[in-house]
C-alpha cells in the first residue's frame, strides 16, 4: 500500500504494552479521585487532558513514544474517570436502605458492561458527529494541542513557538488558584450577591473556577449565551416566583431557603428543559446516524474497498459481538440482583429480559445525546446527571407498569425492590450515557491528531474495563469512612462528615415519587414547555440567519440545571472569546493569520487551565482520603482564618480577574505577532 506517502503516521506504534499498563495506572488513579469528587459535590472532572500530560511526561524517558502513543494512553485512562459518573445514581442504593455495601462483581460487571456498550453505540456517530460536525468539542481539542505542542514532531512556528509556554503558564495558574480555594481554603470559589424585591428572592451570581473560564473560551459565544439565558430564567423568573409564593420559614436564612427552591422546584424544570432538548438532538441527529452506519455496515463481507488508516472504526462484526456480549453480562448482573430478592420463577426472567432491554435501548438513545452534549460543552460540563434524570423516569413508569399489572405494588418489601432495581438499571444506562459522552471526545482529539479510531476503540474498551473494576473498592472505602447523606455505615459517626451525593439523592427522591405516586410532574412538565418554545426560537434563528444564528436548548437547560457557580465562569469564558477575537480582527492587514495565530494561543492557555486546575482536584482528593481515613479533617490544609469569609471572597475574585487580564495579554499579543 502507498499509504505512507501520504500518511506520515503509518508506521508508528500506537497501542502498546507499556502504553496500556501506564493507561491502566492513570485509570486508578483518576477513577479513584473523580468518584471522590461526585460523591462530595457532584461535579467530575474530564480526565483526558491531566492524563494526556502525565503520558507524554512519562513516555518521553522511554525509546521510541510518540503522539499516536500518548493519544491512547488518554483515550485509555479517559474512560475511566467518566466510568466513575455511575456514583450519581449506585449510591441510592444505600440511600432507599436496599444495600448496605457495594457488592464487587454486581458492581463491577454492571459499570463495565454499560461501559462498553457506551464506547460501542458511539462508533457508528463517529462520522457524522467528529468528522462532519462543526461541534467544538473543547476538552477533545484541547487535548489534541496538548498531544501536539508534547510531540517531538510539532514543528515550531516561525512566529508562534510551540505554544508549551502558555500551556504551562495556564496549568501553573490554576494550580496555584484551585490550592488556594481547595486545599488552603484562603480564597472563595465563588460568591454571590443576594436581595429581595417583596418577597421573591434573586440571586446575582459567580463562579471563580479559572478552569471552566477555559472550558467557556473553548465553548464559544453562542453556548455562553444560551447557558446565561438559562441561570437568568432560573435566578431571574422561577426562583423568584417561587419564593414570592411560598412564605420563608421564620428558622431558615434567605439564601438557604433559595437554594432549597432551586434544588426541589427548579432542578426539575432543567431536567425536563435537558430531557426534550436530549429527545429533539436524537430526531435531528437520526439522519447523519443513518449515514455513518450505512458506512460501517459497507465494510460487512469485505466487498468495500479498505478504508484510509484514520476512517477504519470497529468492525460491524466486533461490534455486534460486544453489544451482544454486554447485552448477556447485563442479564447475568440483573438475574444476580432479582435473584436475591424473594422473587422467582416467571416473573423474575421477565424482569431480567425488560431490564436488559430498557438499559440497552435507553442506552443507544441517550449516547446520542450525550455526545452532542459533549461536542457542544465537554465532558466536565456535560449534564449526565440530567440524562440520568430522565433514564430513571422512564425505567421507573416500565417498572411501575409491570409491578402494577402483575401485583407486586401491594407488598411493601416489593416496592421497595422495585425502587432499588429501578436504581441498579439506571446506573447502567448512567455507564453508557458517560463513556459515549467521552468517547466521541477523545475521537475528535484522535481525528485532529490522525489516530487509528479502531484501535482507540480498543484502548477505550480496555479503559472501561480497568475502572469498572476499582470503582466498588473505592466505593466502599468511601462509604466506610466518610457514609453517605442518610446512610451512615456505623452508629454514632460525624453526619456532618458524610458524602452528599447530590445526584444519587435526587435520583432516589424521584424514583420514591414516581413509586408511591406523588413525584411532582407539573414542574418537568414546565420544563419541557420551554424546551419546546426554545426549540421553535432556535429553528427560527437559524432559518432567519442562514445558519449563523443559534440558541442550543441543551446549553439552556444546562444553564437551569447546573449551580450558577458553574455556569458563570463558563459565559465568562464565551464572552472573552467573542471580545477577544473582535479586537485581534479590527485590523485588516494579515487578518486571517493573526486571528489563527490568537485562537492557537487562546485554546493552549484554555487547555492549561483546566489541566492545572484537574491535576490539583486529583492530588487534593488523595490528600483528603488519607487524612480522613487516618481519622484526620476533611480538610487537612486548611488554614481556618477567623472572620475571613468576605476577604476570601474579594481574594477569589482577584485570583479571577487576574487569570481573565494574563488571558486577554496572551491572546492579544500572539494576534499582533502573527
């Protein structure tokens, strides 16, 4: 073959021994640190971009790595780190009182299982949605720059360097702000201003995380836009309309009682907003689906011709094997789960069967979803958990219907067992929805760096794998130090001390309410009324401006359901990024080169920030582990200033504007120098 005439990568070595078994280190690692970080505030990180600076940082003292290599270490320790987003529903388990500890192969079958299935549903999208979409995949491309500017093969720019100054420069910068915030806890990571106009309640908000300001210059203005149309319609309309209906109780403070509004009322609203958006994304994206499918399915009996190196997915072959494979690990990991209830016979083979369908489909349908979501936000930002939402809605109603119809709902103890099969069956559908919304990510980094997408298939299958086996050990570490908000392991332990579990909470309080008949449905429904007027304002806007012009419902909803500390840094972010590429474009001479040259820049420096920020929350998360499992503080570093709250609000918001000026300085210099 002349393939490598014009393929300047084909000999290269990609999937290797040492790659893996460094890949598989970083899997335990990160896996251990983001589930860590779910359970206590209910946010993960992206692992690919920390990992791929780790690989690059080891694999340099061995003969031979190279960028192919690199990218598949990240692609292999990715998986794992999102696997870990199965902690926003396993939980409630513990929680509905049905487990009382993470049993290791019930766990661990179930996440790999619904992991492999999540990087397989995404094969057949690869083509429409990394190779044909204009989605910015922002941690995907990020990581790309990272792999490039790491790479002995990166050839420097005459005017531009390597661009390994301002990635440093960003990492360094994050670093430094998120040890302050969260290990020294000196400096806020957020702050709010709070009033009130009669009795309704607003909330003025910011977020200082300098890592999603990068993840928002990544995302772009119009994502930036419809995420602050979202916190105005839930800080600005709902919030406030709520609590000028109900009266505040006399023992709870304003702000208290806000965020309880947020989270039981308007929480609900973004996730029927995301669900419809999640629902509309899938019709619009059934099209190119169809078309990378038909392209996978040519290759079957090998009449096509052999596609180029960087166009050859999985086999159709392979992937009918694992998705069948999965389907059968599913149904041992539910008949295992039924088996210890007191149900038996008929009745619990059809439980089995609905459950492996119900995640199997569920599945195929949010991956979709959840890779659009990822193309459109990255991964960190991605709400899953509102997928979640949605995922534990639908298994709920089937299991209610066929606990109804075959009179399980009379006992007590059935229900119960219902609720906590509901909770296991969503935990896998979770699996699925996270890996497809990594893996098309780390697709787009192979794509931009001309990896084998196959063989970074592999390395996500055998990432899946790994993580899938150290999340119930790390799970029950947890559990047994710390326990979780209404499910303590040992009498007389510290409530204060224990996880949150945010999502795994709100996931359980809505299975209960859908099984004993009183989830609150009418604000869902108000949810999915906005999705669909947004979906229509969306239609209009790109018809009226020829396709320039957009409002994406799922940034909205996203923008309803995530926390505003959250969200603002990411509008923050779009907002530099539109400022910024209007001042490098007012001169006319060399335009498109200086602009080209300021978006390099600006990406690297985005990229840093993330990564410095990322690899902070791992170290930190280790450090809290050991010192609480040694029966120290959850917050060993901390230096506990007297009345330092309002200073440490100023200091993080100095930490902010000083990251948001080096930033502007960077970009605007590399646009003059282009």
């Amino acid at each position: 073959m002349t393939q490598s005439s014009h393929d300047p990568y084909a000999g290269y070595r990609e999937l290797t021994l040492r790659g893996m078994i460094l890949g598989a280190l970083i899997t335990v690692v990160f896996t251990a640190s983001n589930v860590y970080l779910g359970l206590k505030v209910g946010l993960t990180f992206a692992s690919s971009i920390p990992a791929a600076v780790i690989s690059m940082a080891v694999l340099k003292f061995f003969k031979g790595s190279n960028i192919l290599e690199n990218n598949m270490v990240q692609t292999q320790a990715s998986a794992a780190g999102t696997l870990s987003s199965i902690i926003f529903v396993l939980p409630g388990l513990l929680m509905a009182g049905y487990w009382s500890g993470f049993p290791f192969w019930q766990t661990a079958l179930l996440c790999m299982a619904g992991g492999i299935l999540g990087v397989i549903f995404t094969v057949p999208l690869r083509y429409a949605m990394v190779v044909k979409s204009d989605l910015p995949y922002p941690e995907g491309v990020a990581a790309a720059e990272i792999l490039k500017v790491g790479s002995h093969e990166e050839e420097q720019d005459e005017k531009g360097g390597s661009g390994i100054k301002e990635l440093a420069t960003g990492g360094a910068l994050a670093g430094v702000v998120s040890f302050c915030t969260g290990g020294l806890r000196v400096a806020a990571d957020s702050a709010s201003y709070w009033f009130k106009s009669g009795a309704a309640i607003f909330q003025l908000p910011m977020g200082f995380s300098l890592a999603l300001l990068g993840a928002g210059y990544l995302v772009g203005l119009t994502g930036g836009i419809a995420i602050l149309l979202g916190i105005s319609i839930a800080w600005g309309v709902a919030v406030p309309y709520f609590s000028s209906g109900v009266p505040q109780p006399a023992d709870m403070e304003m702000v208290a009682f806000a965020m309880k509004l947020w989270k039981e009322k308007v929480r609900f609203i973004g996730a029927g907003t995301i669900g419809i958006a999640a629902v509309w994304t899938l019709l619009m994206l059934l099209k190119p689906m169809a078309e990378g499918m038909k392209m996978s399915f040519k290759s079957f009996g090998g009449g096509a011709p052999a596609a180029e190196r960087v166009e050859q997915d999985l086999s159709p072959k392979a992937m009918i094997f694992w998705v069948l494979s999965m389907m059968l690990i599913l149904g041992v990991s539910f008949y295992h789960f039924i088996g210890d209830s007191h149900i038996s016979g008929g009745m619990a083979w059809l439980l089995v069967i609905v459950c492996t369908l119900l995640a199997s489909v569920i599945g195929f349908l949010v991956a979709a979803a959840c890779g659009y979501m990822a193309g459109l936000v990255g991964s960190s930002s991605s709400p899953i958990s509102g997928v979640g939402i949605v995922s534990i809605v639908a298994i709920s109603l089937v299991l209610l219907l066929v606990g109804e119809s075959n009179g399980l709902m009379a006992d007590e103890a059935n229900r119960k067992f219902l609720l906590a099969l509901t909770l296991f069956c969503g935990s896998s559908v979770i699996a699925v929805a996270s890996i497809s919304n990594d893996n098309l990510q780390d697709l787009k980094t192979g794509y931009l760096v001309k990896a084998t997408p196959w063989r970074q298939q592999v390395a996500l299958i055998i990432g899946c794998i790994v993580g899938a086996f150290v999340i119930s050990p790390v799970l029950e570490l947890l559990y047994e130090a710390y326990g979780f908000t209404g499910a303590m392991p040992r009498e007389g332990m510290d409530a204060a001390q224990a996880l949150a579990a945010p999502q795994a909470t709100l996931m359980t309080t809505i299975a209960t309410g859908i099984f004993s008949h009183n989830l609150q449905w009418d604000y869902i429904f108000t949810g999915v009324g906005i999705g669909v007027v947004l979906i229509v304002v969306d239609l209009v806007l790109k018809k009226s401006s020829g396709g320039k012009l957009a409002l994406p419902v799922l940034a909205v909803g996203m923008g309803i359901y995530l926390p505003p500390s959250v969200n603002m840094p990411i509008v923050a972010g779009a907002v530099l990024a539109a400022v910024l590429k209007y001042a490098v474009g007012k001169k006319a001479e060399n335009r498109e080169g200086r602009l080209k040259n300021a978006e390099r820049i600006g990406t690297l420096f985005s990229a840093g920030l993330i990564v410095g920020e990322s690899l902070i929350g791992v170290v930190m998360a280790f450090i809290i582990a050991v010192s609480v499992t040694n029966g120290g503080s959850d917050a060993p570093l901390a230096l506990d200033l007297e009345n330092w709250d309002t200073a440490a609000k100023w200091l993080g918001l100095g930490f902010f504007a000083a990251g948001v000026a080096l930033f502007a300085r960077l970009v605007l210099k590399a646009g003059r120098e282009a």
